[in-house]
C-alpha cells in the first residue's frame, strides 16, 4: 500500500514562511510528477504547484515569486518552501504523486495526503 504523509504546516503571521514536506511511501517502484493543491473553506481544490521528475516546475499565477517546490527523489519527498505568506495563502495544503507501484510498474496512479492546515494571520 502507497500513501502521502504531509506536514509542517501550521500557524504563521502575514509574510512569514513555512517548509511543508511530503514523503511518499510503500510499494513505489517510481515517482512521475508531484504536486500541491489548496482547499480553503467554501473553495474548490486549486493547484499551487507541480514539478516533474526531471525537476520542471509549474506554478499557480497567484503564488509565483512566493514559493519554490522542489522535490529529493532519492527520499521519495516533495517540498514547498512558502514565503511572503498572505492570510489568502490559508487553506489546506494536499501533495499529490502520480506514482507506479511495484505491484503494477507499468501503470501509474495518482495518490493523494492527507493535508496539511496552512493559517496565516493578518
């Protein structure tokens, strides 16, 4: 069984930073892309960001500039550093990983975390 373990999220003032750091586990022969997703309360689930295996990187218009994923593939980890956090910035922040089993190498499957709660104050 593959899953997501998300964190450091937590409560932070308005320009702040925080690392939030996910780490894939499990039968994984390999990790394709991995990603971050937000949900605010009464919003839809919205792409932050996203980066390749080869390391190319895609980022929402609204956090560009802001915040840097990056990825250590020999941890199966994702990362997103987050700076100059804005209270719009508070949600909970969902990694994601297309990821292709041992069981079944030649299919991937996109698994998800938990999340992880991002507040940040005014």
């Amino acid at each position: 069984q593959v899953r997501l373990v998300g964190s450091g999220g937590g409560l932070v003032q308005a320009g702040g930073s925080l690392r939030l750091s996910c780490a894939a586990s499990g039968s994984i022969f390999s990790i394709d892309a991995m990603g971050w997703y937000r949900q605010a309360p009464g919003k839809q689930r919205d792409l932050v960001a996203t980066i390749t295996s080869g390391g190319s990187t895609n980022y929402a218009d609204s956090v560009k500039g802001r915040f840097t994923i990056s990825r250590d593939n020999a941890k199966n980890t994702v990362y997103l550093q987050m700076n100059s956090l804005k209270p719009e910035d508070t949600a909970v922040y969902y990694c994601n990983a297309e990821i292709y089993t041992v069981v079944l190498p030649g299919i991937p499957r996109t698994y998800w975390g938990q999340g992880t709660q991002v507040t940040v104050s005014s």
